[in-house]
C-alpha cells in the first residue's frame, strides 16, 4: 500500500535525493534481523515470530503521520523494516511444517498466491485513499489492515513441538545463524533475481508519472496479478519437474520483462513488461523457497529460510541504491536502469544454468 506514494512523500519534504534509501533502509533492517527470526522461529515457534512481525506494520503506521522531517521518515523507515525481517521467516518455515515434501512447490504456489493478492490489491488502493484522502490516511488504513493480520495469528496452532520460552540468550547469534551453507546455490539465485525488484520499487513510481500516469501503483498491481496467474501452477511444475527448470523458464521470462520495461514509451507497453516481469517473478520465487526447504536441515529450517531471506533483502536493498545513483532523477536515465536490471536477472539465469543442477 505504501511504496508508491513513498517517493514523492519524500520529495515534498526535500528529500528527493534519497528516495534510493526508502527501499536500502528497509530492506537492510530486515536482513540484518534475519538471523534473529530464524533462531527464534526454530526455538521459541512460528507464531510468536509472525505475531511479531506483522505487530511492527501496525505501530509504525501511526509513527509515519508524526515524522515531519528528511531525518525522522528515514529512521520509520529503518525500524518498519524488522515487519518483514521476522513475518515472512516465521510464515514460510510454518507452510514447510504443515504440507508433504512432495507438494512443497504447490504449497508456496498457494502461499505466494495470498500474499501477492495483497501485494496486487494494496499498490492500487493505496495510491486511491492518497489521492482522495490523503497520505496520512494511507499511513492509518496500513495499521488498520496489519492488525488484522495479527488477529487471525491468534487463531494459529503452534509447529514446533520443543519450544523454548523466551530468553535473551537466544538473541546471541553466530555465524551458522546468518549463513546455512545448505542453500547457497538457491540463496544466491534469490540474490541476483530480486536486484530487478529493488529497481522496480524505486524507480517505477517515478516512471509512472514521467509516463503521465496518476495512479502510481498501476505496474505493481498488473506485475502481481501476472505474477497470481502463475504461481500455484509452476509451483506444482517445480515438484513435479524440479525446481532448477522452473526457475530458468521463471529468470528467461523476467529478463525479457526488464528488458522490454527499457523501451517502453506507453502505457500499453508499460503493462506488457509489467506481466513479463510478474509472470516470470511467479515462475521462480516459489521454486526458489521449495528447493530452499528441501536442501535445509529439518531441525534448522527457519535458519536456512532466513539464510535465503538474507539473501532477498540484499538484493532489493543493493537494487535500491544502484538504481537511484544510475537514474539520478533523470528521465534520460530510465533506459540503462532497467537494462542493468535485466542483466542481473540474466546472471542469476547464467548461474542456474552451471551451477543449480547439482543441487536441484
């Protein structure tokens, strides 16, 4: 709901040149908790990770309206980051628990499926209530909707059978909770794919607009509902054919999506590389996740899913940065943008290729 009207909210308070860092700030938290929620996920449960999680939406929602200042919203922006540091851990280690090995990649299908009909609905929505009601009101409307997140958890039975109370102790990291050396190859797919997704959540706003569009979130609904189109079937693909073919016909389809996103003049043509781009993001992220579960150790499956998460939030913060210093508030500069992110998503697919057949 928020990332399209972020930019411009932060242009109007003088901070146009850090728009790179709405998505860096973000993501850089959520990496860096990683390790925390994947220890807790596997000590204290699933549940109180994701309860967590989607609490943090629901307080920074109020703080947003507060923060007046360059300074201020870059600091909400920082902390809301820990929401997908420790929900998504939690959530995905909790569908691993619940289904068979053999339909692991349906099951994320599914999973991806109502998260990216939130991420479909919420893009298009919150440019709506911005534009008739005001950006204060999207800020309220994203705590409303977070709560609701958080009741339904409440109704949730617990996974993990051995849990632990919590204890700061637990919050002692060490390397093997940042790095499950298991699932490099798939974490390292995650890495290079998802750059082209920092550079669309950045960027594609401005885009948006130099194309004379009002509504903002019109590519993030179009990518998500293409991405919908997709994700249940080619995660039932990837179990039945394994997750490496899936995920090169996934990167092939991205990269042209990017590419295309390159020359594209219209909003006919806006709407086209944004179905590539969602339809390949589709393909992939849920053959990612399965070939994640299935390389991890049982007992350690939310550390091997932060690993992979790590990875994720590397990639779209690295994405972020590198798209506002190569776009640089100039409209010549949109092409080369999304052609770099193209070839990110071409090296992921160069490395499946040479690299994922020995572990998929």
């Amino acid at each position: 709901m928020l990332v399209p009207e972020l930019p411009e909210y932060l242009t109007r308070m003088g901070g146009a040149d850090y728009k790179g860092w709405i998505i860096a700030l973000f993501t850089l938290t959520a990496g860096l908790s990683r390790p925390f929620s994947g220890k807790l996920t596997d000590t204290i449960g699933r549940v109180p990770v994701m309860i967590f999680g989607a609490s943090v939406c629901f307080v920074m929602g109020f703080l947003y309206p507060i923060m007046q200042t360059v300074g201020g919203f870059l600091m909400i922006r920082l902390f809301h980051g820990l929401s997908t540091g420790f929900k998504p851990t939690a959530t995905s280690a909790y569908v691993a628990d619940v289904v068979p090995a053999k339909r692991r990649g349906e099951a994320m299908g599914i999973h991806g499926f109502f998260g990216s009909t939130g991420m479909a609905l919420g893009p298009w929505f919150g440019s709506l209530i911005a534009n008739q009601y005001g950006i204060d009101a999207l800020f309220y409307t994203s705590s409303v909707v977070s709560i609701l997140s958080v009741i339904i958890l409440f109704g949730m039975n617990e996974t993990v059978e051995e849990k632990q109370p919590f204890q700061l102790k637990l919050l002692n990291v060490g390397l093997d909770d940042f790095f499950d050396a298991r699932v490099l190859v798939p974490s390292v797919v995650m890495l290079f794919t998802v750059y082209s997704f920092g550079v669309v959540l950045t960027i594609i706003p401005d885009f948006t607009v130099h194309l004379g569009i009002s509504n903002k979130g019109i590519f993030f609904t179009a990518f998500t509902v293409a991405s919908l189109l997709c994700r249940v079937v080619m995660g039932r693909l990837s179990d039945k054919y394994g997750r490496r073919p899936i995920s090169i016909i996934g990167l092939t389809i991205m990269s042209a999506g990017m590419i295309l996103l390159g020359f594209v003049n219209n909003f006919t043509l806006l709407m086209v590389a944004a179905g590539l781009f969602g339809f390949g993001f589709g393909s992939m992220i849920p053959a990612i996740y399965a070939w994640v579960i299935d390389l991890a150790d049982d007992a350690r499956r939310g550390r091997a899913i932060a690993t992979m998460y790590i990875a994720l939030e590397l990639g779209i913060g690295i994405g972020a940065l590198a798209s506002q210093a190569v776009y640089d508030n100039q409209a010549d500069n949109f092409p080369i943008t999304f052609w770099s992110a193209g070839a990110m998503c071409l090296i992921a697919l160069g490395y499946v290729v040479l690299r994922g057949k020995r572990t998929a």
